[in-house]
C-alpha cells in the first residue's frame, strides 16, 4: 500500500501528514497588490451580450474520457455554477441510490438554460440530459433534496425561487413558482423528511417591504408538509436588520446550508459584511445567530459616498475576511464546521473592489467562539494603508496553493499579464471547499486550487492571456485532534493531496455527499463522493467584464475515492510538535531534517526517488525536545526526491530537490 502512494497510482488511499513542502501562501506581493472591481452577481437572468449569441463561439474538441476524472454524467456551456458559495447539488437516498443536478445549457447563448439532473441506478448512470428538468421555465442555481416520498429541486427562475418535485422512483417533473409574493434569488435548501428548509436572497433591486433594507436580505422559507404549505415565509432569522447590518449587506450567493435530523446551520460570509452562523435545533421553529467574523465594515453603506475608513485619516482603507465561498458541515455531534477563503476588500465610497491574487482557506468550528479583528499598516501598491484582519494567531489558514516544483515560488506563464495569471471567480486563489463527515466523525474536504506551473493561452475578446488551471485537491481533518490545524492529506501522495495531476485541465465547482457514499466493514473503509465541472479554459464565460473567455462545452463528473479508516481515528500518544522542516532544499551535499518532539519516539528517515525506490534510511529512537538528523547525500544524482519521515503515530514526507 505504502508503495503504491509513493507512486501515486492509488485509488484506494490512506492518510500522510499535511507536512506541505510551502508553510505558508508563495503567491508573490506583484500578484496580490492588483485589486479589480467587485461586480454585481450574475443571477443568470442578464440579456446575454451580442458576442454570445453565436452558436459553438469558440469549437473545442473534448477530452477523450479518462477514469481518472471519474464517470461523465452530463455537460453544460453555461459555467458559473455559483458566484461564490456552494449549493446542494447531489443526495442519495437510502438504497444508495444517488442523484446529481447542475446549471445546464446544451447551446451556447444559453437559452435553455436550467437543470441538468441525472440519476445512479445502483449500477449506472443514465444517459446525459438532453433538456433541462423544467420544461419551458428558464431556471438556475438548483439544489436537491429528498423528502418524505419526493426528489425536490429548488432553483429560481427569473422573477422568483422554483421548485419541481417528482416521486422517489418517478421520471416526470412537476415545475411550479413559490408562492407569491416572492422574489428569492441564489437558493439554497436542505431536508429531512417533509421539513424542508430553503434561504435565498430577496429581490436585489427594490427595497424589502418595512425592513429598511434595500438590497441583499437574506430570507428563510420552512415548510413541514413537503412543500405543499409554507409555515415561513420571507422569515428574517436573529439579527438580519439594519441595526446589526448595513441596508446593503450584500450576502449574495455567499452561503451554504446543512442538515442532521432537526439540527439545521446556515453558513453566510464576505469580506465586508463578515462571517456568521445561523443554527437551530428544533427543525427551523427558533434560531441562534452565531458570529464567525464581526467585520467592522458591517455597517458599512459602500455606495454610500464616504470610503472605508476605520482610523479616521480620511484614507482608504482595506479589510480582509472571507470570500463568501462558504462551505457548512455538521458531524456526527452536530457541531458546525464552516470553511471560506481568504480575500481582501477595500471601498472609495462609490463601489467596492477586491484583491483577486490573495490566497488560502480559513477553518471554523463552534468550539472556537467569535474571532476578533487586528489592524496594522499595510503596503500593497505603494502606499502605506490601514487595514483590518482577523486575528492572526488564533485563526490561521489551513491551505494554499501547493509549491509543486519547490522552488519556493508560484510559477506563472513568463508571457503572463498583470492580473490575468488565473481565471476570475471572485473568490480567493483557493477557495471553492465541500466537505462531508464519515462515521468516525473526520472531515474530508475537497477544493479548487491553482496549480502551480500549469498554464493555458486563453482567447478572449479581450485578447488572449496565460492563465493557470486550477485543480482539485482533498484533506482530512480528525474532529478529536487537539489542533484544529492538524490536516492531512492523501491520494496523490507526490503532489499533497492533488486528486487528479492534471496540469491541462480546470476542474472547479466541486460538490460532495455529506456523508460517505459507501463503507466497506471488512476492511474499514470509505468512499467518498463528489461532482464537479471540467473546462478546458481556466475561467468562465461569464466573468468578468468581459469575460475570460467564451462558451465551451464543459463536463460534469461524478468521482469517487476510496479512504482506509484503520489509519485514522485512532487516538493515541502525540509526540510531534511540528511537522519536519527540510534544509537547505535545494541542495547538493548535505541536507537536515527538522522537528521537535512532545514524547520520546521511535524515528524512521527514508529517502525515495520518483518511482518509488527507497534510496536510503536509518530508525533509532530519539528523545523528547528538537532534533536535527544531517544526511549525507552526495551519491544522489540530481534530480527530484522525497524524504519520508515516519515518526511514532505520524508519517511526513517533504520533497527534496538534489542539484
């Protein structure tokens, strides 16, 4: 088994420490001091621009279908699945049946755009939908669930939230409006049984009824008879006015939902209006707004004609926080885990604009209370600026784009332009995060990333630019470990957690299963599940203006990775203090290995090529405190190398570049 990771051939996959080769963001200062404008989300509803009306605008040839990305069930060109937080995309019911569904459009000006839905028979996928589930509605954003005795997806059309159900084992979809009046837009929903719960954003452009908000409230709708009645409806939760947030506060299409039993959470973040939790446990009746990040830009009215402005120099000024690609998690406690990405805004008063170069995901769980803000003087383009972040040392990032060559870098196209080394999603770097929670209550996480050193020329109307692809990648978390940065990863054991080295492809918007699709008791695993889009182009064709480039056919996939849970959820004694530091990297005589133990351990150093033989390696037993082990490694040829380190309970590796 141990052989096949290092190879990184594995499917079935176990677990290696988080000892990445960068322990920190190497996206450089040039990359991230370029702010651009945020724009108004896309809700799908725009007229589309002329450009796009021609059909088959840019003629790509697919990829030939390769296992590795899993099993294709559908296309779509329309590919903006979410400005920014994610939907509940796939359920499987009880038999293990399992569906999916995604924003669809089969042309390209997207005019029949809406629910692409397929369905896992227990042994196969259907064919790829020929036509949205909706009929003659235009529809977008869809979520799914199970209810009593239906499938239900809820979407919007292009004056109100949609619903359309169907029997379990049923083929043909019933399409309906909710209930008016109703102007909800971006929805999410979540089931259990005939409680069916669904947040959404009221309609942006006009005031909401005597709330004094004007755009961008949040609003809640219940339902206990599986969507027949509505018991709330445009119900405002615990602390959505305008005493506790601006009239705009701009929450759209930035949060996520959960579900376990009665116990519901709804996860809402950005970056100026900051991070919160709504959680009820009596099925929706009464709720607790839990503050995450309570930005000080809450109140901040950003058209309003006065700047940002927390020291009063009458200076512009930044804040960081979340990018609104919240993701929401219950485990098996019920205890609510939220992961978003971290970005930077700043406001001259008549609009607001973001730092798209920033980089890396934040992690938050309830044991962990409300997060203050720091401020300090920044330099990002030249001038000193005041800005606002949270607390740096009891909130740190967990991951970050991987430094795959190690050469302490991100490498971008040297053909590459300012600001256009990725595609624009209006979220950080690394962002884009689902999560589910297996039995023994360890988190596995997948997310988007950009890959370092694989880039595409990309056509444009704008011109063509380099950009880099952004992969998916996967970590593990066991709720039980003392620190809530202790994350692992796996799977492509060489590249820290990439699931697919793939350096031609963007893989994003990925979707998972709650909760494992299958487990297997015989030999304690799991498999867990997720669907997500392939492009051929790092970007959209509808970000930003204009966008990065124009419609193509991409592919939806559903992917499965099989996790050994004999390797975690064990507790035993911790002796690591800190991950193993490798030095000087690179190098060409000698090299030392760094760490420092809690407990007295048993220590094994392995040294490996790139297909997997074991080069050299030495185990004694090391006492308690900082140790350096020197390696002699003058024999070794150049080239690239991994340094295995296996210390009591914990296995690290680091690369290790021989010149």
């Amino acid at each position: 088994m141990k052989k096949l990771l290092l190879l990184g051939l594995a499917f079935s996959i176990g677990y290696c420490a988080n000892a990445q080769n960068n322990s920190k963001s190497l996206v450089s200062k040039n990359v991230q001091r370029v702010s651009v404008p945020v724009l108004k989300k896309i809700t799908g509803n725009e007229v589309i621009p002329v450009v796009f009306q021609e059909n088959n605008y840019y003629t790509m040839s697919k990829k030939s279908i390769d296992p590795l990305f899993g099993e294709p069930i559908g296309t779509t060109f329309y590919d903006l699945q979410t400005n920014s937080g994610i939907c509940n995309r796939i359920v499987q019911e009880p038999n293990g049946n399992v569906s999916a569904v995604w924003t669809m459009a089969l042309v390209s000006n997207f005019a029949d755009r809406g629910t692409g839905y397929n369905y896992w028979n227990g042994t196969a996928w259907l064919d790829a939908p020929t036509a949205r589930i909706e009929g003659t509605t235009r529809t977008g954003w869809p979520n799914i669930a199970i209810t009593g005795t239906d499938q239900m997806v809820v979407s919007h059309n292009a004056n109100a939230a949609n619903k359309n159900t169907k029997p379990i084992s049923g083929t043909t979809w019933t399409d309906e409006s909710f209930p008016a009046p109703n102007s909800m837009t971006w929805p999410r929903m979540v089931a259990n049984g005939n409680t069916i719960h669904v947040i959404g954003v009221a309609d942006y452009s006009a005031p909401f009824g005597t709330t004094g908000f004007l755009s961008g409230a949040l609003v809640y709708w219940r339902s206990t008879d599986g969507g027949l009645n509505w018991v709330d409806q445009d119900r405002l939760l615990p602390n959505m006015d305008t005493i506790h947030f601006s009239p705009k506060p701009n929450y759209q299409d930035d949060y996520s939902m959960d579900i376990k039993g009665d116990t519901v959470v709804i996860a809402v973040g950005n970056v100026l209006s900051g991070a919160f939790i709504w959680k009820s446990t009596d099925a929706g009746v009464n709720w607790n707004f839990i503050d995450i990040l309570p930005s000080p830009a809450r109140k901040f009215l950003f058209n309003g004609g006065v700047p940002l402005d927390f020291n009063n120099d009458a200076q512009q000024d930044g804040i960081f926080g979340s990018d609104g690609s919240q993701c929401v998690v219950l485990d098996i406690n019920g205890k609510a885990h939220v992961f978003f990405g971290f970005m930077r805004n700043t406001s001259d008063g008549a609009g607001y604009s973001y730092y798209p170069g920033y980089d890396g995901i934040w992690y938050w769980n309830e044991d962990m209370g409300t997060i203050s803000y720091d401020y300090y003087w920044d330099d990002p383009t030249g001038t000193p600026t005041y800005c606002a972040i949270p607390d740096t040392t009891n909130f740190k990032i967990i991951t970050w784009i991987k430094d795959l060559n190690g050469n302490g870098e991100i490498d971008w196209s040297p053909a590459a332009v300012s600001g256009n080394q990725y595609g624009f999603y209006q979220t950080s770097l690394t962002s884009q995060i689902t999560a589910c929670v297996d039995k023994k209550n360890v988190i596995h996480i997948v997310y988007s990333s950009i890959v370092d050193g694989a880039w595409a020329t990309v056509p444009s109307t704008a011109g063509s630019f380099d950009r880099n692809y952004r992969n998916l990648w996967m970590l593990h978390h066991d709720i039980a470990s003392p620190s809530y940065l202790t994350w692992e990863y796996d799977h492509n054991y060489l590249d820290s957690g990439r699931i697919i080295s793939d350096n031609i492809s963007e893989e994003v918007y990925p979707n998972m299963l709650r909760k494992p699709f299958s487990y297997d008791p015989e030999n304690d695993s799991a498999t867990v599940a997720f669907t997500y889009m392939y492009d051929v182009y790092p970007g959209n064709s509808l970000q930003p203006t204009p966008p990065n480039h124009g419609p193509v056919e991409n592919t939806i996939y559903f992917k499965t990775i099989k996790i050994e849970c004999n390797t975690v959820g064990i507790k035993e004694i911790e002796v690591v203090k800190n991950a193993p530091v490798v030095y000087p990297n690179p190098t060409s005589n000698n090299v030392t290995i760094s760490y420092n133990l809690i407990n007295a351990a048993n220590v094994t150093l392995s040294i490996y090529n790139t297909v997997g033989q074991q080069i050299m390696t030495t185990n004694k037993n090391v006492a308690a405190g900082e140790v350096n082990v020197a390696l002699d490694i003058q024999s070794l040829t150049q080239g690239v190398y991994f340094i295995k380190s296996d210390i009591g309970n914990k296995t690290y590796t680091n690369k290790l570049i021989v010149k």
